[in-house]
C-alpha cells in the first residue's frame, strides 16, 4: 500500500469520522483472509485500512465494517490493558523492514489505546509511545482515526519502504483476520510475513532530543520504627536519539513511585520465586539486553543473566534510590546494541552500587544472530570487589523450513564466578532445537549449569545439574462444528548432577487440551515426577532430610471460559502425590466486566499439604483488583491482596490522568497490614499497619 502526502493547508481533524475529503485519495488496505476459524477464507467482516501523512505525523483511517454493528465488544477503555476479551484492531510497523521487530498498536472499539515491541520472541507491553487515536460506531460498523507522530519513531530517513501489517478480531465469532500473512504458522508478529508502506518521504523526525521532567510529592505514615514524614522531589528523563537508529537516555535522580504493585506469590518449592521488572526506565529498551538462555524455562527453572530487578531493589522487594542512568538502544549497521549503567545511593541498610550491561547481537541472515554479554555489578567503596558476568549466544532461525514450517536452533555459553570461587563450576551453557509451529510444536534443549555460576546482576532458579529435555505437541484441527483444535503431547525433563551423574529431578508430563469454537478451554495434565533432595527442605513444619528421594503422580484440571463474555471464569484443581505425602491445590479466577469501563477481577487459591513428617497446613492467597476506567485517558485502579504465607493485607489504589500523551498526573496510596498484632481486650489477632504511603507525581514531556 501507498501512504498519501497531505497537500499544505490540509490538516487532520482527529475526531473518529473520516469525513475530510483527501481520505478518499488514499487507496485502501482490504480484502483481510481469516486465520481462524477458516484458515485460508475471506473474512466475514471486512475491513479499511487507509493512510495519509504530512511531514510531522502519520495518520491512519480504519473502518472495521460489521453486518451487526450494534453487537460489536468493547469493555476494556484503559491504557495498555490487555484485549483478550473485546474486538479489535492491531497493526505492525517495521520501520527499518528487517523483517525481525516492529512497533505494536491496537485499539479497540471503546478507544482503548495499546502499544508495544514485538517480535518473534518479543513481547515488551510496557513501552509506551506518544500517539492518539479516536473511535466512533456508526451503521457502518466502528471506525478509528490515529495520529502517529514521526518522532515516535525510530526509522530510516532514506528509505521510503517499511514493512506493516494489522489484524482484526471479531470476538463473539472467534474469528482473526489479517492482511498478509494469515497461515497458522505465520501471524501478526512475524514481520518477515507483513505487507509493504511506500511513499513516506520527506517527513521531521525533530531534533531527535526529548526531556521528560517531574515532580513527586510522599507522604508516609507513622510506623513502630519511624515517625510521620513528607518530602518532595524532582528529576527527569532525556531522550536523544543519537541517529535514526540508535538512541540514548539519562535519567536523573530516578523515581518509581508511580509502579503498579507485585502480584504475590505462595511458595511452596525449594527455589526462588521470580518477579517480573515493572518499573518504566528498565523496562523501556529492555529487548535489546535479552540472552538466549531466558528462552528457556520448564522444570529447570530461569537462567537469565541480565535481570534489572537486582538493580534498586533489596532482596525483599524495598526500593533503593537510585542517583542516575545512562542507556544506549538501537542499531548500528547489522549490529543491536544494548548498553546501560545506573548508580545507586547509599539508603538505610542498603549500600549504594554500580551497575553496567553491554549487549551487543550481529544480525544475520534474514532471521538470526550472533551475539554477546557482559555484566558488572560491585559496591561503590574503596577496594570492593566487582563481580563480573560475560556470555555468547547465538540463534539460528528460519519460517521457510520445509516450505513454510519455523525452525529454530540456538545455543548459548555464560561464565559468572561466586564471589570468592576460584573452581571451573562457575558457567552455563545449553543449546536447544525448536520447531514451533502450528500442527506439531516441539523442542530438544540441552542445558549444564555449574554449581557456582552466579550472576550478580541475573536471576537463576537452581545450579549445579545438567538438563536433558524433550517436548512434543501435535494440535490437529478436526472438522467439527463446536472444536477448533485439540493438543495432546509429552515431555520429559531430566536433571543429573553433573558431578555424580546422579538423578536430581525427573519430569514426565501428558497434557491434553480443547479449544471449542465458544472460545472455552479445557486442558488436562498428568505429571510423575522423581525429586532428590540436594539440601533439607522444611516445608510447614515436616524436615525433610537432604539426600532423600521421592517419587510422586500428580493431576492438574483447568477450565477457561471465553473472556468475552461479561462473567469469565477459570477453575483449575491440581492434586495427588506430593514429596511423602499429598497436596490438593484449588483455584478460582472470576472477572466480571460490570460494564464497559468498569472491570472487577477477583483470584483465590488454597494449598492443602499433608506430610507424615508433620502437621497438614494450608495457604490461602486472595487477590481483587477493581479497574474504573472513565475513559481512555482516565482511570483508577484499587489492587488487594492477602496471604497466608505473609501474613500481610495490602492494597494500592492507583489513579492515572493522561491529560495528554506523554503528559501525565499519577496518584498512588499503598498501605500494608500484618496479622500479627494481639487486641489487648479480646486477646484476638488482628490487623497491625506495617506502613502506608501516598505519592502523587507529574510527568511532562517537551519534544524538540
């Protein structure tokens, strides 16, 4: 498709309607082809796709046509909310057409707006771009009008070709369309599968220079340990991009006060729990420092050498100031480079570090790679010891195997000595074989990790074993009416010490799942599993003794109900063997979307664990989080969680007022209770305040 240049005088009224006449010049993107249900078919609902620009933005027409225009789905309004349950519209921009990443967008019939980084392995929702776009209904169907400013993206000024393509879905068919690439094995987010965008030439990308200064305002109340106290700070973020391709950030006297709160977690496993990073400045550029090893997971467990959580936060979550950083993203001819450094201030207990990353990846082929890491992490005191982390990685893949399956190898090899370890056991190293499709899934991963390989700034779930790992997955599509398609597998993981040889962990798995048309799910698993203690593991109050080894069966039923309608639910049951004894775990995920706008999710789920060598216990933890969202630009957000492991009650009420793209008002008030106080009269637990805080912040955004 060809993009249209606006004529001087021209200008686009940003209201939804599509009603100025130079629309009509514009030739449209149509004639979507199903990938679900009928892969191959027309869709049953088309859709217009026309764009326009002038030299400081680019703007897009979308008329999403629908026979019942009264029956389109609309609850979600909120910014970056997920849309697994409304209609809507996506759409890829391949900016540099290395058919490799691309910039997201989707917005939906209320005028939720979403964006993304996104690739094949790719998935960073928490970018957000500076861009508008209105939504209007009318006998037509729903209609969409989006400002893209050039300067939000990164793109080469010399050439005129990018590559794009979108996608529709009509929820209550179940049905996705796309422009191009619409095979099983293809997709949205396959950009060497998009379409073509000729004819944007001669358009201001600005100076490249963009600072984002705020202000925050705390307030925190009286503890046991500290008295009432306000304060109030200021710093900033600057953007630059450096050339088309490539830009640097410094932030300045960092604040998170606006993050939205950890889910938690029950613990009943022998291993760290893993968190995922939310905090706006790491996550922002955070596809560039990915490692081939995070790709890996199953039973083994994460092996990611660069986790930015080990930056400006303690081991129990407490923030730590942070004084500034520095980062440089993008692409220098075939080369991706990732480079960052942040400094942290001494604050209480904690020590004030420094932190460096350099990831550098060559691009080759179409779709491949070979890259490399390095990590340094070490305390700012005279003479402190630094601890060092360096690793190569390299990905082979292809979407043409075979014709047009996906085929994959890759491979990997780190060395991160413990603190004071001066032995060989200090590295990992793995390779895997993955065949990702549609019809059959599979993968062959080999993986060792020493029993000393420590990275200070990663994030490692077990050493010292050798993995062996086999998976496979076939997912037929029958031709009946009320299934889509059916999975049914195997896998089989292996964990040997590599010292002895012996069998640390084994892992047999059956799932068996059903996707119906109704957009329900059912899925059955069945595990048997082999564990051998390396260490005690004290689990309620059972000991069970290091060098050990049990051998248990267990079950796992799971039932999601299609999210878009108005009540979802998702029951699951795991239970069986556990370790000596037996453990039952139930769970229940409701969602009521009340109204469009106005979402309430509440989660609960109970373990019952029954060893001989103690008493039986059960966890419970308990999550509602109730969503008002006044409009895409306005919403509040109430989050409360409890636990038993913790003890602790907690609830964060979030409001955001986007009071204009890159403009932004936060108000965020935590407070935290334990359930470990005695009332003096009844002699009764109750709840105590451990601390509470409100936080109101603004953001603003200047471009030049």
């Amino acid at each position: 498709m060809t993009a249209v240049r606006l004529e001087p005088g021209e200008r686009v009224t940003l209201d939804g309607r599509l009603d100025e006449p130079f629309w009509s010049r514009a030739e449209p993107a149509t004639d979507f082809i199903q990938q679900d249900p009928v892969n191959g078919a027309p869709a049953t609902e088309q859709t217009e796709v026309r764009i326009v620009y002038t030299r400081e933005a680019l703007y897009m027409g979308v008329i999403c046509y629908d026979s019942e225009p009264d029956r389109w789905i609309g609850y979600q309004r909120r910014r970056d909310e997920f849309l697994q349950s409304d209609d809507r519209f996506m759409w890829n921009i391949d900016t540099f057409l290395d058919g490799r990443t691309a910039y997201f967008f989707e917005m939906n019939p209320s005028g939720l707006m979403g964006d993304a980084l996104r690739g094949p392995d790719i998935n960073n929702h928490q970018w957000d771009g500076i861009w508008t776009g209105r939504a209007t209904i009318d006998e037509r169907g729903w209609i969409l009008e989006i400002e893209i400013p050039f300067q939000t993206l990164n793109f080469n000024p010399d050439s005129d070709a990018w590559g794009i393509n979108f996608q529709r879905t009509v929820r209550r068919k179940n049905e996705e369309s796309l422009w191009s690439g619409w095979l099983y094995n293809q997709g949205l987010n396959r950009m060497q599968h998009a379409g073509l965008l000729l004819g944007i030439r001669d358009v201001s990308q600005g100076r490249g220079l963009e600072f984002r200064p705020y202000g925050v305002a705390t307030w925190d109340g009286a503890t046991a340990d500290a008295p009432r106290r306000t304060d109030g700070n200021f710093g900033g973020d600057i953007f630059y991009s450096v050339t088309p391709q490539l830009r640097a950030v410094a932030t300045i006297n960092t604040d998170f006060a606006q993050t939205e709160v950890d889910e938690r977690q029950v613990n009943l496993t022998r291993f760290s729990l893993f968190f995922p990073e939310r905090r706006d400045f790491f996550l922002d550029g955070s596809p560039f420092f990915e490692f081939r090893s995070a790709a890996d997971g199953g039973v083994a467990g994460r092996i990611n050498p660069f986790f930015t959580r080990r930056i400006g936060l303690g081991a129990d979550g407490t923030a730590q100031r942070v004084n500034f950083g520095t980062k440089l993203t993008g692409q220098i001819g075939q080369h991706d480079i990732g480079a960052m450094h942040v400094q942290t201030a001494d604050d209480g207990p904690l020590v004030g570090e420094d932190f460096t990353a350099l990831r550098v990846k060559r691009r080759l082929l179409s779709q491949s790679f070979v890259g490399g890491l390095y990590t340094r992490r070490s305390e700012r005191a005279p003479g402190a010891p630094a601890a060092h982390t360096a690793g190569v990685d390299f990905l082979f893949a292809t979407s043409s195997f075979l014709g047009s399956q996906n085929f994959q190898v890759d491979g990997y090899y780190m060395d991160a000595p413990e603190p004071g370890h001066t032995g060989s056991d200090t590295s990992a190293y793995g390779v895997a074989v993955r065949y990702p499709n549609d019809l059959w899934d599979g993968e062959v991963v080999f993986r060792e990790v020493g029993r000393h390989f420590a990275p200070a700034l990663g994030f490692v779930t077990r050493t010292g074993y050798r993995l062996y790992s086999v998976e496979l997955v076939h997912g037929p599509r029958p031709d009946v009416d009320w299934l889509r398609q059916v999975t049914i597998g195997g896998e089989f993981d292996l964990l040997v010490d590599p010292d002895t040889g012996e069998t640390l962990t084994r892992v047999v798995e059956v799932p068996f799942g059903l996707n119906l048309q109704s957009q329900d799910r059912i899925s059955l698993s069945v595990f048997h599993s082999f564990e051998r203690l390396e260490q005690d593991f004290v689990l309620g109050d059972a000991h069970l003794a290091a060098g050990r080894t049990f051998e248990f069966t267990r079950m796992r039923a799971q039932l999601n109900t299609a999210n878009r309608r108005m009540v979802a639910v998702a029951p699951s049951i795991e239970f069986g063997q556990f370790f000596s004894g037996h453990r039952i775990d139930a769970a229940l995920d409701l969602t009521l979307r009340l109204r469009p706008g106005l979402i309430a999710y509440l989660s609960g789920g109970v373990n019952r664990v029954d060893l001989p060598e103690g008493t039986p216990f059960m966890t419970h933890l308990y999550r509602t989080t109730l969503e008002t969202q006044f409009s895409p630009w306005i919403a509040l957000v109430n989050n409360v969680q409890y636990d038993t492991q913790s003890e602790v009650l907690g609830w964060q009420s979030r409001f955001r007022w986007i009071v204009r793209p890159g403009n932004d008002l936060y108000v965020v008030y935590t407070h935290n209770w334990r359930e470990d106080v005695i009332d003096e009269a009844t002699g009764r637990r109750r709840f105590g305040t451990i601390n509470q805080r409100a936080a109101s912040k603004v953001l603003y955004t200047v471009r030049f």
